[in-house]
C-alpha cells in the first residue's frame, strides 16, 4: 500500500513544508503503530491508510498554533498523539509524552527510539502527581473526555503565561461552561483535517492571573 502520496497530498493540503526525512519518519511511525497495534491494543484505527487522516493529520492541524512554543506536553498520550507527529515536524520542540498505562509508555518509549526522536522524552505517569522541573508553555491533549477535568488536572503544569490546548469534535459549548472560574477562554479555532468530513476545534485556555 503507498502511503506516501495521501501524506503528501495531506501535508500540501494544511501548508505544511516537511522534508523528505520527516515524512519518511511519520510513515514509519504509522507502520510502528500498525505492527504494535496487534498486540497492544494501541488505538481503535486499524487500517495504515485511515491513521495517515486520523492519527498524523489530525494531530499536524495543530502545528499552526503553536509557533511560539518550546517546550510541551501532550497529555494522556496513548499512541503518542499529537505528541510523535508534532516531534517529526518540529525538531526544535521539547516535548513530553505523558501516560499512565505502563504498555503505552513501553511502546512510546520504543518509538522515539526507531525515530530517533532525541527531542522527545517519556513519563509512566498519572498527571496530577507529575511534577516537572521546568512548567510547559503548551499542555496539549486530544484525549480528555472533558475541558473543566482537563483544565484542573493540568495547570500545575503550565509555566508563567503558559497555555492549554483541548483538540476537540464539535464546539465544546456545555464544556465551556462548565469550566473551573479561574480558568479563561482564549479562543476556539476551527481545525480541518484533509479527507476528514467532521468538526474539530482547538480550545486554547489560559489561567487568569491572581
């Protein structure tokens, strides 16, 4: 199967310049997914083809917003999403690969190696006990069910006038709402993915300062 060209195809799609090598590593870290997935249980897209949309694109829709950003952690990781693609495209990003489910890291762990993704690092851990050295100025997650949860599980993270970052389905209203009140919207961006026919939104939140 040639994945190469719906990548490519895709990457053109969301203006994004990534070099030969780059794309060669997200095509390689899809196949990484494929071979693990039949043991590890690592994500519910089986198909190589459908992860290029769902997994790589969807996560690179983000690339955009976050420009100023360098240092980030993607939270609840899991395959590695958005956090590996993100890694590929920006080598000058410091990003942290946060789980709490020991064969997600064990995979990851085994990902950034074959990658050789030296600006990735890897933590087996639930986010409310990590506490890093250095706040993030991205917390990142496409995973979180909900914002407010999201939100008060992970500003500890942030570094001063740092930022989180929810990729979303459909504008989170009742979510929105709901959230914790030292927490302020920022914005919500409408996010389209190339060959995905459904609403994704990036909710950019930030702590109101006391």
């Amino acid at each position: 199967m040639n994945l190469e060209q719906p990548l490519a195809s895709g990457l053109s799609a969301l203006g994004l310049d990534l070099n030969s090598a780059q794309q060669q590593k997200l095509l390689d870290y899809v196949a990484l997914i494929a071979k693990w997935n039949k043991v590890y249980n690592l994500t519910a897209v089986r198909e190589p083809e459908a992860m290029i949309t769902q997994h790589l694109l969807d996560s690179l829709t983000v690339l955009p917003h976050l420009k100023q950003v360098t240092r980030l952690i993607d939270i609840g990781t899991g395959a590695g999403l958005p956090g590996i693609p993100l890694a590929i495209a920006r080598p000058e990003l410091q990003i942290t690969l946060l789980d709490s489910i020991h064969k997600k890291t064990t995979f990851l762990r085994q990902a950034c190696l074959e990658l050789v993704l030296t600006n990735a690092e890897v933590v087996c851990e639930r986010v409310e006990h990590f506490q890093p050295k250095l706040g993030y100025e991205a917390v990142i997650s496409r995973a979180f069910a909900d914002l407010g949860e999201f939100a008060r599980l992970t500003a500890h993270l942030l570094a001063k006038g740092g930022k989180l970052y929810a990729m979303k389905g459909i504008y989170p209203h009742e979510e929105l709402s709901r959230l914790p009140q030292q927490f302020k919207l920022e914005e919500v961006i409408p996010l389209t993915v190339p060959g995905m026919d459904a609403n994704r939104h990036l909710v950019i939140l930030r702590v109101e300062e006391q």
